[in-house]
C-alpha cells in the first residue's frame, strides 16, 4: 500500500533527513540510496529496503511506475509525495525522484580473512566521500574481499560515498576498526602480509613479490599512511613519478597497486 506524505513534519521525512548523519545512520542501522541505479542494485544482491519515497513526477514513466508496483508486491512501506517535497529530501543536484533507506550489511570479519588467499584493503583516515566511494569500486573490481575503514575515516555509508561506489558496497565486505592493535593482531593471526603506501619507501609497487593474501594500507589524503601502521607493514612501497608532483590521488593511488595485484594473479 501506497502511504502519501504532504509534510515536512512528517515522521518519515524528518527520518530520512536524520539519516543523512553518521550517529543516526550508525543508530538505526539504516543509509540511504538515491537513484534508480542503487536501488535496482540493492534488489539484485537482496538488500533489505526499511521504505521508499519516491516523487510525483518518478512514475510519468512506465518502467519506473513498473518499479513502484514491484516494490509494493515485495510488501515494502512506500511513500509519495510533491516534487518539491522530494527536493526537500534529496541530497543530489538533479534528483531522480526515489529514495530507500537500506538495512547496512552485515559480514563475518574472520571469516573473510579465513578465507584461502583473501585480501583486504585498508583505509587509514581516507576523509573525502569521492575518494572512499572510488577505492571501494576499484577494490570490488579487482576482487579483493574486504575492506576496512580505520578511526578517522568518512563513514562508508556517507550518500556521497553510496553514489561513487556505485553499487560495489553491496558487493564488497565492508568493516569499521577504532583500534590499530585489533586490526594488526587480526591480521597477523591470519598471516596476511601488509603493503603500506609510502613516498619515502625505496622498493617500487610493480616489485611486490606478493599478489593475493595481502592487506593493502592507503593512507590519508594529506598526511599518508600513520606512523603505526607504516612501522607495522611487512612492505612499504611507492609509485615512480616523473615530475616533481607531491603525490597521486589516493583512490588513483590505490587502483594502481590493485591492478597490479590483477597482473600478477592473472599472469599478464
């Protein structure tokens, strides 16, 4: 059944404006998704949907009318409301007309580790939403099993990040760790060999002799990789740079390794 909303008092609005926050997200275990693109996504990989708002002017097509009418047979709570409700709402520029808050995944951290040859990547105190969004899309492509968000990074399932991910966070294994020690006792118990991005490294990325069963640090977009979790690193590396640029891109940064790990399973 179809419920409409006319107000911006509405329970259910001021709920999804809460959710644009990391403490109410983190609270009621719920992000949102923007788009038909992420939606069809969360269908396909059978992410629960909490509700749906969509907008007055989403079903004028036939197929995303088709959408609404799938999505009430799957008993899901929807909502319509005005165009200009639904801008009220939305966090992008140019609104699709639909909105979902998604039940966050839940993944075994051991068991991806356990898993034969698995490896990760790690994400110390990556700020930027754009950048998160990229390496989590990189590392899914790439077939890593998990990544892990250290204290001081932007929230995973910040809508910026949900957007540039692009489907690949309902894909991927996502874990967040507030201490350096739980992550680095975790790993060692399942030897997995780490590489830290450093610029005062002297061995280059391409001479890594390793391709699988690795944890993969990036660093921070201004400072690099923390003093900790540099010392800790089986191997610290850096990418050639032919001018004198300070350094790359910290999502470019991280899908050159990656692809070189690709290279080097694949044998090309």
């Amino acid at each position: 059944m179809i419920k409409e909303i006319t107000s911006k008092d509405n329970l259910m609005i001021k709920r999804i404006k809460q959710l644009e926050h990391k403490k109410y997200r983190d609270k009621y275990g719920l992000f949102l998704l923007e788009g038909m693109h992420l939606i069809e996504e969360a269908l396909k990989y059978n992410t629960i949907l909490n509700y749906i708002v969509y907008s007055d002017s989403f079903i004028k097509d036939p197929y995303q009318e088709e959408l609404i009418n799938f999505l009430c047979e799957k008993n899901n709570s929807i909502y319509n409301v005005s165009d200009s409700l639904f801008e009220y709402i939305a966090e992008t520029e140019n609104p699709q007309g639909i909105i979902a808050a998604a039940v966050k995944p839940q993944t075994d951290f051991e068991e991806v580790l356990k898993t034969d040859g698995s490896s990760v990547v790690i994400l110390d105190r990556i700020q930027d939403p754009g950048n998160m969004g990229t390496i989590l899309r990189t590392a899914d492509a790439a077939g890593i099993h998990g990544v892990i968000s250290m204290k001081g990074s932007v929230d995973f399932f910040n809508s910026k990040t949900v957007r540039a991910a692009a489907g690949s966070i309902f894909r991927i294994p996502l874990f967040q760790f507030n201490d350096n020690n739980q992550l680095t006792d975790a790993l060692r118990r399942h030897k997995k060999k780490t590489i830290a991005t450093s610029p005062r490294a002297k061995d280059y990325y391409y001479n890594l002799p390793v391709f699988e069963n690795y944890g993969l640090i990036i660093g921070n977009e201004a400072n690099g990789v923390s003093e900790t979790l540099l010392d800790y690193a089986d191997y610290r590396v850096k990418i050639p740079m032919l001018r004198d640029t300070e350094s790359l891109n910290a999502s470019i940064a991280a899908s050159i390794i990656l692809y070189e790990m690709v290279r080097k399973k694949m044998n090309i």
